[in-house]
C-alpha cells in the first residue's frame, strides 16, 4: 500500500527549493554586480566606501542620560 500524501511535508520542500533558488540567484547578481564595479573603477577599495573604516559622523556621546532630555 502507498503512503498517504503529505501535502504539509511537500509544500515546505517546494518552498525550501523556490528560497534557495531566490538566495543562490540574489548571490549571483551580487557578485556580478561587484564584478562589474570592479571592472569600471579598478582603483577603489572593494565597496566599503571608506578606506579608513571611519564614518565622518563623529562618536561624540552625546549625554544619553534619561535626565539630560528635560530641562
């Protein structure tokens, strides 16, 4: 006798195949669009932005005190 069908079981694998699919297919277009960029401006560092690693922002703690709101 064959087993009953599982169609709970059958659903999750169909979407465990389409969101490795979505994931494998967004990593290419990643690593084409890196190519790419690569490829136009071979001078600059791969994609930080920053090649000192610091934001320009400044890390100043600004009194984050629950008190330093009121005044």
């Amino acid at each position: 006798m064959a087993f009953k069908p599982n169609y709970n079981q059958q659903r999750a694998e169909r979407n465990r195949a389409k969101e490795q699919k979505k994931q494998e297919k967004l990593q290419k277009r990643q690593e084409e669009s890196e190519r790419r960029k690569a490829e136009r401006d071979p001078d600059a560092p791969d994609g930080s932005g920053e090649a000192d690693g610091e934001t320009g922002t400044g890390s100043v703690d600004s009194g984050s005190s629950p008190a330093a709101g009121e005044a």
